[in-house]
C-alpha cells in the first residue's frame, strides 16, 4: 500500500513533459514533449517511477496501480476504437522501460501485448495479411517468454534458425504464415516445459505481468552493473511505458528505424541512421538483420522520409542538443516512438557544443556543460599510426573511436577472465546483447559482424567511451568453435588484432599507436586548422579557454623533476603542487640515503648529510627554472624506511650464506643488525614523514637549506622562485612547531649569507584524521594545508591501498559496497567530511590559509566539482590530467553560477 492515498501513478502521454523525468523517466518524458509538440506519437500512458519503487520495496505494486491502469486502458481503448485483446481488430500494446537516465538495452520490452490464440485471427483478418499477424505473435510468445517467464532465449532462437534452415532460407521475412504458425505451436511448447505454465492467452494478465517484469528489470544484474559503470544511482527505479503498437512489419511499405540529428560518432551535421524495412524496432537494435542506411529511406518512402527530416529538426532545435530517435512507418504513416538526448562520442561532444553556439542555441557556459572531463581524458588517447605496416582484415562501420588492441576473445565470461589476469581483450561477436555488458567493460573493444551504429554494441560502446566496430561483414564469427574466419585467414582465440573505431578498419596483429592530436595541442604542436583533427583541437581549444576564464580552482601538477615540470606547464599547469622530493633519492643516491639512516656518530651523519646537499640544491635549482613565477610546493623527505633498505630476508640470506662459508662481510652484519632493528610490520603507519625528520636530526634541515640556496641563486639570477615547503604526515601541531622553528633559522641563514629576501611559505599535508580534526591549531603553525587525500582515504577507512585494491575491492564494487573505488573519486560521506571541516577550523584561525589538494583525486572530475564546492584553492594533479582538471575546475564554477542565478 502507498503511502499517500492521492499519489498518481499512471499519466498520459498528454500529461507530462520533459520536465518530469525523475516521475516519468526519460522515455516516458520526452513521449509527453513530442505528444505537445504536436509529433505524431502513438497514444499512451506511463506508470511513474515512484510506482516501481512502492513495487520493489514491497514486493507487490500499489493497490491504487491496478484501477489506475485499467481508467487509462479503457480511456486508450475509447481513442483507439478497439479493445485490448478483443478477438476482432484487437488493441495491441508494448510496454517498455523507461528510467530517468537512459540505459540502452538494459531494461526489458515486451511488444505485441494483447495477442492470443483468438485475436491473431482478428488481426489477420483486420490488417489483410496473415504472416503479419502471426510473425507479431511468434515475437511477442519469444520476447514474453524471455523477459517475463524467464525462458532461455536461446532455446527460442535455435527454433528459429531450425524453421529458416527448413525452408533453406537466411532471414526471418522469409518464412511465410504457414511455417510461422508451426514456430508459435513450437513457442509455446517451449513455454510450457521450461517455464511451467502456458504462455496466457488473457490479454489483461500479459499486461500486468510484462509491467511487473519490467519493474524486476531494474535489478537485474546487467542493470546494476551498467549502474555502477555509468554512476547511475540505484534508487530511482524506471517508469513503464504502455503505448498503443504501431507496425512496422506489415511488408517493404512499412519498417523502423533510428535516427540521429547529427553523427553521433563525429559530430557532423547531416542525415544519420539506420533503417530496416519490414520490421519491428527490436530487430534494429539488436543487430540481427543489417540496416540500410537512413538515407536509403528518401528512395524507399520520400514522403516519410521528408515528413522525419522536418520532425529531426523540430525536435534538435527544442530540445538544443543531438536527439536520438526511434521511428515506425506503418504502410507509410510516420510514428514517433522515442526520442532522446543521444550519446555520443567525446570527440562528437566538443564538435556539437561548439557548433551549437554558433547556431545560437546555446551559448558557452550551456556548452563546457555538454562536455566533460572523462571526455576530455578519452581524446588524449593515443591513435593508430596511419605509416605503419599493416594487414587489413576487413571494415565495418566506425561505431565508436579510438584505438583498441588485444587478444581475441568470443564470449563476455573469457573477457572477463582473460582481463582479471592482465591481459588486453577485444570482445568479437555476431552482435552483442545485454548480456555481454560486463565482457564489454573489461574489453578494451568491442567488434561485431552485424549491426550498425544504432545497434545494441555501438550505443554501448559510446556511453562506455570504449572503442567499437560493428557490421563488419566480411567476418565471419564462429563463437562456438570460438574463431573468426576472413577468406582464408582464420583468428583464433587468443590472436592478437586492432580495432580502429574512427576508421571502421579492422587489423591482425599489433599496429603500433601515436599521440593523439590533442595532446599535441596541449603540448604546442598542433593549431586549429582545415582538416578533422585540426576541427577537433579547434573545438577543444575554444571550450577549454572559456573554462579558464570562469574557474576559480587553480590547477597546479605533481611533478618531481625539471622535465615533468616543463610538460605540466604545456598542459597549463600554474605551479607544482607535490614535489616528492624522495623520488630524488633513488638509483645512484640511494646508497648515501642508507648511510644516512645507519650512521652510529654524528659525524656519519653530517658526512652524508653534506654529500645529499649539492644534489639536493642541483634538484631545486633545475625545478625552480622550469616554474619560474610559479609556486613549487616541495615535500620534504616521506619515504617508508624500506624503500631505502635491503629487504630483510634477502640480506638475511646472503649473511647466513656468508657466514657458512666463514667469509662474513662486516658491513653486512652491520646492516642486518639496523635492518632488524628499524624492520617495521607497517611501514606505511611507522618512521616516515615528519617522524623521520625528528628522529634522524639534521634531515629536513638539510632539504631546507638546498631549497633556500636553490631559490637564493634563481633569484641572484633574475628569476621569480616561489617555494612552498611541505612537512608531511603531521599529526600534532607540536611536530610542526618543532620543524618550522628549524627551518626558519635556515632560512635566515641562507638570506644573510647570500644577501638575498626569500620569501618561503612553509605548510603541511592534511593526511591523518587527527590533523584534519584539529586543523584549528595545527592552522596557528603552518601557512598553507594540502590535503593528501591518498593516504587521507586510507587512514580513514584503514585499509592500505596496495593491498585491498587487488584482494576484496572487486568484490566491493560487485556488491554494490562501493560505488566507485574511493582511491579513484574521494569518498564525500567519510574522507570528504574531514577535508570540508579541516578547511572550516583551519581558516577560522588563520583566513589566509592557502588550502589545495595533491593526491591523485585532484585530476578526477566528480572530486574536482567537491574540492571547487568545499572552496579549495587549487588541487594539484599528475601531468597528462592537468587539461581534465581544468576543464572540470571551469565547469563546477558554471554549475555553481548556474545554480546561484536559479
């Protein structure tokens, strides 16, 4: 039972409009927009979302549902003339999913309700074709008893193939009444062994049956999956959709379709789609019989064909974006069934929202709205080298970009597996359905040999971002034999091939990559030009200067040496936000490093201490010349001891090995003695950060004065170093008053010794709980906080990052536990509440306080739109992310002015 007796759970298509997804789903919606628009859309009612959901929290729909349903039946009925299931001239209805974010493919439809035994022969009789009439009610027995009554679809399938194969025919149409009349009798057998019951003739009860299974089809596991991949939220459940059936199978006068305002691949204006005459909607999508193209249908019905471009056009004009439609021509009257904002391509995205405020349809805020930084990420992919050798397999049609190379694999379960073990994965199919999803997402492509560019595989693969070719129909795909034959070469399971989605071309073997143009851009060199690539840049380039202009987060790099730093700079980096500076100890240096934490006397000590500085100094100098007049935010020294000792059962071996031999090197007994003594269970919990600094005294004064000589010689040469120095992993402001007392008498000593004023900040990571819950006195010592939202993420929630990623987070994100890993977008519930209450206490101490963000959470967009939210200042990210950050800075900025102006 509801809670609200007065709650609604059914509209009319003439009820609603686009406004009321979140009630009627995005299909139920954009059904209602065309229906006032005055399109011609078949008439129809929608059960709101919040019905499904009163459905999944109970088990059982709401009392209210049933009555509602049955006015609004008798209301269509009324309309339409003819009633549901009424032996003569019959109503038929399909009812369709529909939830508030589109979800191709990954809720159930069941077409053709209302069809029985009796009304088959109504309908024969009232449309004058027979084979009509019964190939509606072989689909409609398949497709019920597939989604409703939980049938292998298969079994339905190979009785098909078996029927064709009778008749020595390749396609459906081919049958004709007599043999489709024997494949219903066969359906329904099938029906009644597998499913336990037969398949119902009463058209009421298919109805209600078909709405609760698309009710169920919210958490199939295929639904949750794409969910969890697109960060869809679980609790919206779908709308359902009952609208009175149009044909398109009545014969060559009839078919369906769908349609694309603009390319979704490319973004290019002009006429896009697929048609298929003779058949129903399904047919299209599932890539079971191979489309013409949309522009054939000027030829195949040019009144139609007139009729939809003008309706295209309404519809990308009010809508102001690239809609995605669904069509139906019934013996030569043009049905609208669905239109949608269609998904496309990240190059496609840049492309159409620049384009569209050209056309004055949108102007720059509404378009860095269109894009994002997940886009931006997906077109800084490398490309396949066009000089290169290469063995042409075949082509299809380029349904989603990119350049994918892997091994062979013929089922979703071997991709799966086959990726889990480190191995890159092309997923090769006839088509793929539903089913496939998670082979999908673990493939780096996808090819099929049916199917076009609005088939099940290439809208997928454009939501996904992932590289996809279909209807490559020079290949033949064997997935029982699990090969791939093309003439005379054959593919087996396991062959390595390319895939290039731009092109549609098809490859054996490796073909090697190149930089894609738009990081040839970011980098300076490659301008807006003529040609497509330079079309792309040009449309990169005018989105991501408006974002510069209307951010406020600054963007800034970690960058541990000159040569990083000169790259971040290229991509727009405004200063370094992380210098790790223990990077700088490795390979040759690492050995005075260990004489450093070993040594027994002071003099040990200082003697490495002064061989560590000049190179400490070279390091700095080099850093600051390449940000010249930009901030470098230096972290002293955080590395886990045993990154820079022997491991201990290595060394423990070779001394034992030694002393068998009564050859003993004295150093290595020494060392084993230290190893023991500083061995740690938990490195990253022990000795490192500012703990190291105070327990091995001189350490960071060292790192302070090579920074303060550093940026002493820039500046005596005409340059603007702006150093910030770091203490990490500060857990009590007494550590920091310790060190900066410390470095602040460096300081002073370098400036009177080299006559020069340095302005050096001096600040500390954020990434302990107890830093963050007492940044108000830690705030007193330090001038700037940066939070280090890695180790941050992994001290609050207690596991260590290297570990759990590998043994239980797949289980995690499959349970549904987590949504997305929180190393990859930070945790706004948990670690999210420390960083929103340290910048409140830290500023009510001290107003100025810089605050930014170093961990890799600074280059990941939903974080970014956080981090602009909580009034960071700047969030520092890794090189090839920094144009992401930007991008995403500029549109959290307009989303929040939009926001302010509503």
């Amino acid at each position: 039972m509801s809670e609200n007796k007065d709650q609604k759970f059914v509209y009319d298509f003439t009820e609603g409009n686009r406004d009321l997804k979140d009630l009627l789903g995005g299909k139920g919606a954009n059904l209602a927009e065309m229906t006032n628009l005055g399109l011609p859309v078949p008439p129809g009612f929608t059960i709101t979302t919040e019905a499904c959901k009163v459905y999944l929290e109970s088990g059982t729909a709401p009392a209210e549902l049933r009555e509602e349903v049955s006015a609004h039946l008798a209301a269509l009925e009324a309309k339409m003339g003819k009633k549901l299931g009424q032996s003569d001239d019959p109503l038929l209805v399909s009812v369709r999913s529909g939830a508030k974010f589109s979800m191709p493919g990954m809720m159930d439809t069941v077409l053709n309700i209302g069809l029985s035994d009796d009304s088959v022969k109504g309908l024969a009789d009232q449309a004058g074709n027979e084979r009509f009439a019964w190939d509606s009610y072989r689909r409609l027995i398949q497709m019920f008893g597939k989604t409703v009554l939980d049938v292998d679809g298969e079994l339905f399938e190979e009785a098909l193939d078996e029927a064709k194969a009778a008749k020595k025919v390749t396609v459906d149409t081919d049958l004709d009444a007599a043999d489709l009349k024997k494949l219903v009798t066969r359906f329904k057998k099938i029906v009644a062994k597998q499913a336990g019951r037969d398949f119902p003739q009463d058209a009421r009860e298919q109805l209600d049956l078909a709405v609760e299974a698309v009710f169920n089809s919210w958490n199939t596991d295929r639904a949750k999956l794409y969910r969890r991949q697109e960060r869809i939220p679980s609790d919206l459940g779908t709308a359902v959709n009952v609208c009175s059936m149009v044909f398109g199978n009545l014969g060559p006068d009839s078919g369906t379709g769908v349609a694309f305002t603009r390319d979704p691949a490319s973004g290019h204006a002009g006429v896009y789609g697929d048609y298929l005459q003779n058949a129903q909607g399904e047919d299209v999508v599932a890539g079971i019989r191979n489309t013409v193209p949309l522009a054939d249908l000027e030829t195949i019905d040019k009144a139609s064909y007139d009729q939809l471009m003008t309706i295209m056009t309404t519809l990308e004009t009010h809508y102001k974006d690239l809609c995605d439609i669904e069509f139906t021509i019934e013996r030569g009257q043009l049905w609208m069934l669905q239109t949608r904002v269609g998904k496309r391509t990240a190059g496609a995205a840049f492309r159409i929202a620049t384009q569209l405020v050209d056309q004055g349809l949108i102007d720059e805020a509404e378009a860095l709205q269109r894009v994002s930084g997940h886009q931006l990420a997906q077109l800084m992919f490398p490309r396949f080298d066009e000089g290169a050798k290469t063995t042409l397999l075949g082509r299809g049609i380029a349904a989603s970009p990119g350049a994918a190379v892997g091994k062979a694999v013929f089922d979703s379960y071997t991709a799966v597996k086959w990726s889990r073990s480190g191995e890159k994965v092309i997923l090769i199919r006839r088509e793929t359905n539903p089913d496939d999803l998670d082979g999908m997402i673990a493939s780096e492509g996808i090819l099929t040999s049916r199917g076009g560019k609005t088939s099940h595989a290439a809208v997928v693969a454009r939501g996904m971002g992932k590289t996809c070719v279909c209807g490559a129909e020079e290949l033949d795909v064997d997935t029982k034999r699990r090969r791939m034959t093309v003439g005379d070469t054959v593919i087996e399971e396991g062959d390595v091939v390319s895939i290039d989605g731009s092109t549609g071309k098809v490859y054996l073997g490796e073909v090697p990559v190149v930089p894609s143009p738009v990081v040839e851009y970011f980098e300076g060199r490659m301008h807006a030009g003529a040609d497509d690539a330079d079309e792309l840049v040009a449309a990169v380039h005018r989105i991501m200067a408006y974002a510069d202009r209307v951010r406020r987060l600054r963007v800034r790099a970690n960058a541990d040496n000159a040569e990083d730093a000169l790259r971040a700079r290229r991509f727009g980096a405004q200063g370094i936000g992380l210098c790790r500076t223990e990077h700088m100890f490795l390979g040759e240096r690492r050995e005075l490093v260990e004489r450093l934490i070993l040594a027994d006397t002071d003099g040990e000590r200082d003697e490495a201490l002064s061989a560590l500085l000049p190179l400490q100094k070279k390091d700095f100098v080099e850093l600051f010349e390449a940000m010249d007049g930009l901030p470098v935010t230096v972290r002293l020294l955080d590395p886990p001891l045993h990154e820079f000792l022997p491991d201990i059962t290595e060394l423990s071996v070779r001394v034992a090995l030694a002393e068998s031999r009564k050859d003993a090197n004295e150093n290595d007994l020494r060392l084993l003695q230290a190893v023991h003594k500083l061995h740690e269970q938990n490195p990253m919990l022990g000795l490192r950060g500012v703990r190291l600094g105070l327990v091995i005294p001189g350490l960071f004064k060292m790192q302070v004065r090579a920074i303060a000589e550093a940026a002493a010689e820039r500046k005596n040469a005409k340059g603007d170093p702006r150093a910030e120095i770091m203490v990490p992993l500060v857990g009590t402001v007494q550590e920091l008053e310790i060190v900066r007392d410390e470095a602040d008498a460096v300081i002073a000593e370098v400036e009177a010794a080299t006559g020069t004023e340095l302005k050096l900040t001096i600040g500390t990571m954020i990434e302990l709980p107890r830093a963050a819950l007492t940044a108000d006195q830690i705030a007193e010592a330090a001038q700037f906080f940066s939070f280090g939202t890695n180790d941050l993420t992994q001290t609050v929630w207690g596991f260590s990052r290297d570990d759990v990623e590998a043994s239980f987070f797949t289980a995690y994100l499959e349970k549904g536990i987590f949504g997305v890993s929180p190393f990859e977008t930070i945790d706004k519930d948990g670690v999210g509440s420390l960083v929103r209450h340290a910048a409140k206490l830290g500023r009510a101490t001290r107003p100025d306080l810089k605050l930014g963000v170093c961990g890799e959470h600074g280059g990941d967009p939903e974080s970014v739109h956080f981090f602009h939210e909580v009034g960071l200042d700047y969030v520092s990210c890794s090189p090839f992310r920094i144009p992401v950050a930007r991008l995403e800075a500029g549109r959290a900025a307009a989303e929040a002015k939009g926001s302010d102006s509503r």
